[in-house]
C-alpha cells in the first residue's frame, strides 16, 4: 500500500486563500479587487411645455421641448367664452398671465380632452388664481381632495368680495352674453320764474286834472234867470253853460239880459 502524500504547507496556504475569495465572491457577488457600486437612485424629470397659445380662460395650446404640440383644459374651473359675461375681460387676463410662460401639468383626466393642473415654474396653479380673481367658476367633478378644498376656497374668496365675474353686471353668470345697462330717463326739472324783486309801495302819483280844452264840458243848468244872476253868470249867451232857449224870451241869442 502506497503512503498518502502530504501537500506542502504553502500550498495549502494558497488553496485556502483562494477558496475564502470564492466564498466571499459568491456572497458578496464582487471581489475585493472590483467591489460592486449600488446604483444611485433617479427621478424622472417632469416634462415642461410651453404655453404657445390661449384660446379661452379654461383651454390652452402647449407645446413640449421637443416640438409636439398639446392641447390642455385646465381642471376644476368654468369659465366665461369670449362671447358671454366677463369672457373677454377673462380672455385678456388668461392671455396676459400664461402665454409664453413655461408650465408643468398634472393630467387628472384622459377623455377627449386632457383636463390638467397646470403649474408655473414659481409653483403658482393657474386654477386657483382663476378662481381667485374671479375670472372663473369652481367645477366640481374632477379634482378631489386638497386640490377640490384649495379651488373652493379661492372661488370664496373672490364671491365674498364680488370680485370679477361676481360683481355688476354678471353677479356670477357665465352663460349668458353680457346685459345691457338699464337705460335711465333724466330727471324732469322744473323751472320756476323768479319772483320780481319786493319794492316798498309807492304811492300813486297824483291826478292832474285835464285841460279845459280836453274836458268835456260841464252841465250847468239855471232854473230862471233870477238863479242865473245870482251865479253871476247872467247874461247867458247862446254857446255859455246854462244857456237854454227858454231862458232867451226874445230869441235873440243871449238869456237873461
């Protein structure tokens, strides 16, 4: 019977060494030469479009960085068409606060149209300020949650103060053109003469009596001659107050000689 051989010592020494690197290998799954790195956690960044366009307080055309173009409506509002009550002052505001601003969305419906929250780089949602300014109506339906009680309360806001659509002339209608103003009759004015001023009361002026020449004469009448020379108005010719034929027994033309 041939006697086993032993190993050498060194050899055994190099064997063991490397069978704790397998092992370590096979639960580590690296060697210690090329240690393995664990992959660093990433988010996916949120795509970002450009406002290119606003039709109406409610929808909007975007467009993504790589050109594709989108339409939005953005969710939890109504607003007025162009054509109804506080539609264009709507229109110009929506136009003025998002077109060529840069917006991130949050599609909450997939339908015909995409309804989304759309948010601007300062992390203000255009749907709240809608309703803030009163330039929209809260629509339920959509939104849910925090969102729903954050777009109702910017809707109170803007009633309570009657602010916008809530104020003359629409006092919160949207469907309907604007109504015509009231039309209002100008006040009937009375004129009333002034009184003529009050003078003290000036007597009347004295009679001046007329000219013999204009008066018309005066009747004188004697009973008889004795009467007239008593007057001394005897003797009476024809044409003197008082003459009368009967007092001219002769006829001659002058009575009581």
């Amino acid at each position: 019977m041939t006697p086993r051989r032993k190993l050498p010592t060194w050899l055994k020494v190099t064997l063991g060494a490397f069978a704790a690197l397998f092992t370590l290998a096979a639960i580590f799954g690296a060697s210690p030469d090329n240690p393995a790195t664990p992959a660093a956690a990433t988010t996916p960044a949120v795509p970002t479009y450009t406002v290119t366009n606003v039709i109406d307080g409610e929808r909007v055309y975007l467009r993504d960085s790589t050109g594709v173009p989108k339409t939005v409506r953005a969710a939890g509002i109504d607003a007025p068409t162009t054509t109804y009550c506080w539609g264009p002052e709507t229109a110009n505001w929506a136009t003025t606060f998002l077109a060529g601003k840069q917006v991130t969305i949050r599609a909450l419906d997939q339908g015909m149209e995409t309804m989304a929250a759309l948010t601007l780089p300062d992390g203000t949602d255009y749907s709240t300020e809608a309703l803030k300014r009163g330039y929209a109506k809260y629509a339920p339906g959509v939104t849910d949650g925090t969102y729903a009680t954050a777009l109702q309360t910017a809707e109170n806001t803007a009633r309570a103060a009657n602010t916008g659509l809530w104020g003359a002339p629409c006092l919160g209608t949207i469907d309907a053109p604007t109504p015509s103003p009231a039309t209002t009759l100008p006040a009937t004015t009375t004129v009333t003469p002034p009184k003529p001023p009050t003078s003290p009361t000036t007597p009347p002026a004295p009679t001046t009596p007329a000219s013999t020449q204009d008066s018309a004469p005066v009747a004188v009448y004697f009973k008889n001659c004795a009467e007239a020379k008593a007057a001394g108005a005897a003797p009476l010719h024809r044409g003197d107050p008082g003459y009368r034929p009967q007092l001219d027994r002769d006829h001659d033309g002058t009575a009581c000689e």
